[in-house]
C-alpha cells in the first residue's frame, strides 16, 4: 500500500522534506489542494511525483529518485529548498536530510540567476538558515507561506 499520510496538511505548511520511517526514501510532501504551479516547480527540481487514489481524495507527493546515493538523496533534497523559498512556499525540512553546503551553493546559484536584482523579496529568505537544535525531526528551515496561496 502506497504511503497516504500527509505532513504538510498535518503542519500547515507547503512542502514537508523528510526521511519517511524505516526507509531510506526522503518525500516531499505538499498540501492535499496544492496547486500544480508547486507540483511542477518540485518535478523541475529533480523530484519524482507519486500519487494514490483512494475512496477519497488522490493523494499527491514527491520523492528523490530511489537510484541515488543518500548523500545525493539530501544534495538534491536540499538543494530544492532555496528555489522554493524565493517562491514564497513554506518549507521545512528535517535535519536527516539538511546538507548546509548544498544548501549554500544552491542559494548562490539563486542569487545569480538573470533577473536576481529584480527577483521577488522572498529571495532575502536565503540568508543562513540551519537546523535548530531540538533534534533529528526538526525543521531545518521554516520561512513564511506562500501569499498568494488560499
């Protein structure tokens, strides 16, 4: 049976990032109503969308590719969070999976995208985030929902 639980509907945000119990597969989940504009900025960033249907709602949720390395599971996990931030979303992302130095050079790489200057003002939100220090399930990174969302 798929996976059909759903953090980010549990924390009200709109992307949880984490290791999913007894496995080694790092899930991105997003709200049950989440509009594909975050769906496809996930799949663009290397995530893989899974869904399951069941009597009620389709469940939607992304993971990293299986084929990776751990290591490389995190890199791409982590990589993920800046874009997602300048998109305005609210992401967490638990310590198993932070990497700050792929988190640092995927914010540089933000910063010097064309059009930086110009850039929406959830990009100051890149400024060093870490994890806190309440253990392996906290939030590495919590930053303030997405405006424009409902």
């Amino acid at each position: 049976m798929p996976y059909v639980g759903n953090r980010a509907d549990d924390e009200g945000t709109d992307v949880e990032i984490y290791i999913r119990p007894l496995t080694d597969t790092v899930h991105a989940d997003t709200p049950t109503d989440a509009p594909e504009e975050l769906l496809a900025l996930l799949d663009s960033l290397g995530f893989e969308r899974k869904t399951a249907a069941t009597a009620g709602p389709v469940y939607v949720w992304h993971e990293v590719p299986d084929r990776l390395t751990n290591a490389e599971k995190k890199r791409l996990a982590t990589s993920a969070v800046p874009s997602l931030l300048v998109a305005g979303y609210l992401v967490n992302i638990t310590n198993a999976v932070w990497d700050a130095a792929a988190y640092q050079e995927a914010a540089e790489a933000v910063r010097r995208q064309p059009g930086a200057a110009a850039a929406p003002a959830h990009r100051d939100r890149l400024r060093h985030p870490g994890p806190r220090q309440s253990g392996d399930t906290s939030s590495a990174v919590s930053h303030d929902r997405k405006e424009s969302r409902s």
